[in-house]
C-alpha cells in the first residue's frame, strides 16, 4: 500500500508571491504471505486439547504472555499460525485488526485464538473475556468464525468455548 502526502520543500526558498513550494512523500507499507508449497501433514484442530497441544510446539517462550492465532480451513486444519504479540510476565495487548490481516492473507474460514499463561494459572481474566467477545463480534463482520479462545499454561489448559464464553 502507499500514502502520498505533501509535505512543505524547506530546501527552496518561497516564492516572491508567498507559495511555498511542496515536495511529495511516500510512505510505503509492505505485507507479506509467505508460500511454503504443499504440506506432506496436516494438524486437524477437533477440539480445545489439539488446539492447546499445537500451541504450545509454537510459543516461542513461556516467560512472557503470547499471542496466538491459528487459520484454519474449512475441515479445520490448520493452514496457517501468527504469533500476534508478545507482552509481559502477566499480560499481552493485542489489536483485533492484527488479528484478522493475517488470517484474510492466509484465506481462512475460521480461527482459533490463544495465549499463553506464564503463571501456569489458566484461569481466565476479565480482559480475556472481553477480548474473547471482541474477536468474535469483529470476526463475524468479516464472514469469520472464532472457534475457540484457549488459555495454555506448561500444564493444562481452558477452553473458552467450553466454558460456555463463545
């Protein structure tokens, strides 16, 4: 994508009539997909436990929280991973937008996000919550469906939508 904007040129003098001659930036931002070629397995996510178990093979660390979306297919297998943010030892800002640019890139039909609780406590907090109910009102904009919101310590895990939150 590029934005243009003009910006005043102070290298020129002005014009003897007051204009102030103008130079034009461009800023450019790039996206990325990358194409990996035809995958020999495939992950099918049947529930929060397959959910939770690939999860954790792709957290970078469990020092600090992380956040995670899987695309998946319309069979839900996995087609696709982003490691949306990174935070703290007790908390990760996300932005719902970060969340769906990958997922459209990648051409998934729904999605299952989670994080990760350093603490080992998988207990779900308010901002879970009401970020849960954000992802999932914003996904349905979108034609999308959140599957599942999974909350994984090193042991054990919660599921969202069996609690009845999704």
């Amino acid at each position: 994508m590029t934005y243009s904007l003009a910006t005043p040129n102070l290298d020129q003098k002005p014009d003897p009539i007051g204009i102030q001659p103008m130079m034009k930036t461009t800023f450019v931002r790039e996206v990325r997909a990358v194409y990996r070629g035809p995958r020999r397995t495939t992950t099918k996510v049947r529930g929060a436990s397959d959910a939770a178990q690939f999860i954790r093979r792709v957290l970078p660390d469990n020092s600090r929280e992380h956040f995670v979306v899987l695309h998946l297919d319309a069979a839900h297998q996995v087609i696709g991973y982003a490691v949306t943010a990174t935070g703290a030892a007790n908390f990760c800002q996300v932005h719902p937008r970060e969340i769906f640019q990958g997922a459209i890139l990648a051409g998934a039909v729904a999605l299952v996000v989670a994080h990760n609780h350093p603490s080992g406590d998988t207990t779900p907090s308010r901002e879970d919550k009401a970020m849960t109910t954000r992802l999932k009102d914003g996904a349905q904009l979108l034609g999308l469906k959140i599957l599942d919101h999974v909350i994984v310590a090193d042991v054990g895990y919660h599921s969202l939508y069996d609690e009845g939150t999704l």
